[in-house]
C-alpha cells in the first residue's frame, strides 16, 4: 500500500463501493477505510465481499458487506436503506461493478475472408445478449446503483460519485466490441453526472486504469509456463511506462479526486492511470 501521500481524510464519511468483492474493487474499500470511512462491501457474491469487510475490520476499520445486484433498482434501493440505517447517508459512491463476457468477444482481431464459415467466432457470431449483457453490467450497472445512493447525497456539499472507466473508452481494444462501448459509455455518462448533480454538492469524476495484472486477467497475459503472451507483448510495446501497473497506483488518483481540499473544483473528469498508453500514438 502506498502511502496517502495527499492526506486525504475521509473520516466520518460513509463510503458505499460497488463490485467490492473483486480485486481491484476490494482494494479500494481497503484503501478508502484507511483513509477513515465506514465502507459497505457490494457485491452480487456476498461471500467475496464478507471476507474483504472481515479484512478491513481486522486492520482496525469499519466495513459491512452487502449482497447487491447493481442491475436490479429495487435491490439497489432496499441495499441502500440498510446502508443508511447500518452507517449513515452515503457519501461517497465507487461505482466499480462491471466486466466483459466471451459472448461478447470475437476471437481473432481481425476479420479475416472464410471467416464467416470457419470454426471461428467472428463479428458477424456475436451473441446480441451477449452484447446486451454486458452493456448493462457495465452502464446500467453504474447508473441504478447511482440512482439508489445519489438521493442520499443531493443537498448535502462534499459528496462524490466516481465512476470507473477504461482505456477502452478512449480507443476500443480489439476483440472486445461491447466492453470497449460500454465503458465508452460510461465516460460520457460521468461527465453527463457531473453537469446533472453540479448544483446539489456532488463530484463526479472517473479513473481510467490501463492494464494491470491481475488473477482476473492472468490468463490473458501469461502463458502457463509464466512467459508474456502475444497480448502481453502488444500492451507493454504501447505503454511508454514499458511495464504494466501495479494495483496500489490507482491510489493517489481514487483520494485525490474524492479529495474535497485537493480536487473541489474538479468535476467531469476521466483520470487516465495508464503509464502514458492513452498518450502515445504508437509511433
């Protein structure tokens, strides 16, 4: 863990985190209890998020899980009352539920003649609730989470939404059609936030994480035998930084923008965390 560099103190805030049981999301309940907020653990798999809560109050925090479906609103919204009566209003909203589906993904990066009648999933084999899938998880899965917690914050000055974007927004990956518009969406829909709730005393603002290795994306990046897959070797030719990221990074950017001293007038922004890859035109 990084130090909070930026002093960030979060004390007394109730700090809600959607998607809690995973890696990248369990660590930024981790980091945000640190920084002195009660944090609710969301989670469609409650276990996962039950054991990262245990985590935090074993270091001395306040944490409670909570099983959640971000796309269900009457879930959403019942989950956010017992928040409410747990730890108090929200705060402070991450939104990091999200993710990708095979059904989603073609399998070459290029559409190549035969294609079509190959042993092979093209474009023109993306299953439509595939795409579908995952446009919700990732759009409507920021939007009614947000719905249920932001009727906690409007009117009350100091509260933040942050929302978790992709390089995918900025240049779709290949092979990864809908996740790469989804995230494109929810860029778009962090800046819409940010002009929408600008009057009632919310932030919204976004990171953009480039790649990081992960259990999640282990098999994508490392063959078996511990070398870099083709993959590999293309994301760390395109990042500048020449390596990937490592988890504790996205630190400074996630407490410096729900820093209300450090970043009060910064709203509507996307953070790229990426070792300079939105940056370099590959040339």
């Amino acid at each position: 863990m990084m130090a909070n560099v930026i002093n960030t103190n979060l004390s007394g805030k109730v700090a809600v985190v959607t998607g809690a049981g995973g890696v990248l999301c369990s660590h930024f309940a981790k980091v945000l209890a640190r920084a002195g907020a009660k944090v609710a653990l969301l989670d469609l798999n409650e276990e996962a998020a039950k054991q990262f809560a245990e985590e935090i109050v074993a270091e001395g925090g306040v944490a409670k899980a909570y099983k959640c479906n971000v796309l269900d609103k009457d879930i959403c919204e019942a989950v956010a009352e017992a928040v409410k009566a747990d730890l108090g209003d929200c705060d402070i909203l991450v939104n990091g539920a999200g993710g990708n589906n095979p059904r989603a993904t073609t399998d070459k990066e290029y559409f190549e003649i035969g294609d079509i009648d190959a042993d092979t999933k093209s474009f023109f084999d993306l299953d439509a609730s595939g795409v579908e899938f995952v446009f919700n998880l990732n759009f409507l899965g920021t939007l009614i989470p947000t719905q249920a917690f932001a009727k906690q914050m409007v009117g009350r000055q100091g509260c933040n939404i942050l929302n978790i974007s992709s390089m995918n927004a900025y240049t779709p990956l290949t092979k990864i059609p809908a996740y790469s518009g989804a995230k494109a969406a929810i860029s778009n829909f962090t800046q819409w936030l940010a002009v929408h709730f600008s009057k009632v005393g919310i932030r919204v603002n976004a990171i953009a994480p480039g790649f990081f290795s992960t259990k999640q994306n282990a098999k994508l990046l490392w063959n078996d035998d511990g070398t870099p897959t083709a993959r590999t070797g293309k994301i760390l030719a395109a990042t500048p930084m020449g390596r990937f990221g490592e988890t504790c990074e996205l630190e400074g950017g996630l407490l410096f923008l729900l820093n209300n001293d450090a970043a009060g007038f910064i709203t509507g922004v996307i953070l790229p965390i990426d070792g300079g890859f939105s940056a370099y035109s590959g040339v």
